[in-house]
C-alpha cells in the first residue's frame, strides 16, 4: 500500500429519455423506473441523525442529539469534559447496518472512555445518482459543524481541540467540510489517493490499527520504488491508524497483506555476491513463505545487472505481524539473463540476512551458497549474523 495524497473522484452518469413511437404491446409489461425519493429533493436536517454512544450505552439504541435541543442533550450521557470522535459513512450506506461502523464505535469505546458519534445521512447517501449524493456532502458537513459549535456553546469543558472527526468515501469530504466550519478539530482521519490505495479496505485499515497487537509502521520515502529497494528503514517513521503521532507530517510508505488481517512487518533484505565469475546477469526474486497467507514475490534486481562479488543488494520483504522469522521460510529463486546465454547458469551468494524492522533482529538467511538458475531454494532464517 502506498501513502498518497487525497482525491476526490466524481463518477459520471449519463441520463436518457426514450419516447415511444407506439404503445408497447399489451403482452409486455413496462418495467417500473425505481427512483429514490432525495434524487430529486433538496436536503432537510431531518434527514441526518447524529446517534450518540457511550461506553454505558455502548450496546443499546444510540442516544439522539437534535441540534439546537437542550432537552436531548442535557438528558443524553454526553460527557463534555471526555472527547469526541466521529463517525461518518460513504456513499451507499447507511448507520443502521453498517458492519465498519459498528465494529469502529466499539472498538474506540474499548481503546478509551470517549463519546462517539455515528452520522447517519443514509437517505442523502443513497439513491441511483452519485452526483446528488456528493451534492449533499457540503450540506451534511455543514450541519455536523453546527452540532459542533452547538456542544461547545451549550456545554462546559468542551471544546474543538477534543475533536477526531472520521469518514470514509463522500464520508471523508462530510468531514472535510465539518472541519472548515468548525476550526480547531484536533484531528480529521480520511483516505488517501483511490489509484494507489486500496479505498473500499481504509476503514479496515482503520479499525485494525484500534485492534492490532502491534503497530505497522510506514518510513519516509521519496517514492515507493525507492522504499521496496529497502533503503528507507533508517529513516523517520509514522504508525499507521489511531495511534499515529501528532508530529508526524510527510509521505511515509508502507506495504500490507492482500487479505486480513491487514498490518504487517516489514523485512530489509540484504544480499552479498560471493567469489567467483567476473560477472553474473539475471534476476533474483524472494517470498516469504506463510501457511494459508498468499504473500507478495519480491525483486531484488532484475534486468541487465551486472553482478560483481562484493556487491550488495537490497530488497523489502513483507510478512504478517507478530511473525517471527525462524519459523519462516524465504524462498528464493535466481533467473540467468535470456539475453546472455554466455552469463554463468548460477550466482555464488556469499550471504542473504534479513533485519526485522520492528524487533530490530538480524537472522542469516544464507551464506557461501550458490545458487543455481530456475531453482527454486526454501531457506530457514536463523537468528545471528551469517
């Protein structure tokens, strides 16, 4: 997964009108046209509902604050003096039913004693025009700002710098919008650039960093080819999630599995060419081998290189967290150049480490190996130097 920057995607829906020439036969049924009801209705405040949890309501009906209401709120636990994190969900759906939400609201309740907000704007979210929904962002996001100042003006202690506002797909320019108009909100969580990053999984990866049993770390890069050539671990680094510092400012790089759980460590590998040919060309590829875990293949070079001994390669390597390395096998395979027939068939290693970025261990992986071309090789990572 890379760290990008934010974009908002417009999807274009082309309309047409059709008039019959004749009638349609009797025999044919017309097929009804299914409109929503807000594709063509201009928003009202009734139809956002701001549902308020606690850790004492945390699994009952959701406590209603009405803005401008004194009476909701002065009956609610609202607990002005605790913060507030905010929920808000995305295009096509909806509070009631939300599994991200629902997992998310609970999750932060069990992390700390706060008060959590779930925006429900579902009948403004929904319908078969995208363009009407995310016409209504900026109406959404005005009311939630309206409930912030509401909760300031109307209780002690509160005030924006207790504020983590979190939204997902339209959810995050809600968010966005209630950040502009409500100045001083601590902290607004949002997903990156959709081309880079996987956009329906950022509130998985937001949920898993509540749940995780240790934290993923992304590094300071200057681009994402640079940090896969592993040459960016003695650099600044950022957790992903909740808990990531207020200090951490930049493009920090990471990778995460392709399924979930999501989080994962990152390996620097380090391979030395031994003695021997003057010059070897190919390409070397690794993969940590998991059970039931379908890891990425990784290169450390490929192309025309000219492998020299002494040389030394770098690649990242990227396994679930809490893996430890001895218990892994790192498969790697060496692939002579098709284009230099004359390249010798095999590569003398004179050592393969790899350093697990998070416990700071460096385990020997190989040493005075050679390895022979199109061979696959399974190899044990033992703790130590080589």
């Amino acid at each position: 997964m890379k760290t990008c920057q934010f974009l908002l995607v417009l999807e274009a829906v082309a309309w047409c009108v059709l008039t019959p020439l004749q009638a349609l036969p009797a025999q044919r049924p017309a097929l009804p046209l299914v409109l929503h009801p807000k594709d063509f209705h201009h928003p009202t405040p009734e139809d956002v509902e701001f549902r308020l949890y606690t850790r004492l309501t945390r699994d009952g009906p959701p406590e209603v604050l009405v803005l401008g209401n004194l009476t909701t709120l002065h009956g609610s636990h609202w607990a002005s003096h605790m913060p507030l994190t905010v929920l808000v969900h995305g295009y096509s759906e909806t509070a009631d039913d939300s599994p991200w939400m629902v997992a998310t609201k609970n999750s932060l309740l069990a992390r700390a004693d706060v008060n959590v907000v779930v925006v429900q704007w579902a009948v403004l979210a929904d319908g078969i025009r995208y363009d009407r929904a995310a016409d209504n962002v900026r109406f959404v996001g005005l009311l939630l700002a309206d409930l912030l100042h509401f909760l300031q003006n109307n209780t002690a202690d509160f005030t924006g710098g207790q504020v983590h506002l979190i939204g997902f797909s339209l959810g995050a320019h809600v968010t966005g919008v209630a950040g502009h108009h409500y100045p001083g909100v601590a902290r607004i969580t949002e997903p990156d650039d959709i081309d880079a990053c996987s956009h329906g999984r950022a509130h998985q990866y937001f949920l898993e960093s509540l749940t995780a049993a240790e934290p993923t770390y992304g590094y300071h890069c200057a681009d994402y080819e640079t940090f896969q050539g592993g040459t960016c671990f003695n650099t600044s680094r950022a957790q992903l999630g909740y808990d990531v510092a207020r200090n951490s400012t930049g493009v920090f790089y990471l990778n995460t599995q392709g399924e979930a759980p999501f989080f994962s460590r990152h390996v620097r590998m380090t391979l030395t060419v031994g003695c021997g040919e003057s010059s070897y060309h190919g390409r070397l590829l690794l993969k940590a081998a998991i059970p039931d875990r379908d890891t990425r293949q990784v290169k450390m070079f490929s192309g025309w290189p000219a492998l020299h001994p002494g040389d030394v390669h770098l690649a990242t390597l990227t396994v679930p967290l809490a893996t430890d390395l001895a218990t892994v096998e790192i498969l790697v395979e060496f692939h002579k150049s098709f284009f230099l027939p004359f390249s010798p068939d095999h590569l003398n290693v004179q050592s393969i480490l790899a350093l697990d970025t998070h416990t700071q261990d460096t385990y020997c992986v190989a040493a005075n190996q050679s390895l022979e071309s199109g061979r696959q090789y399974s190899l044990r990572p033992v703790l130590g130097a080589c």
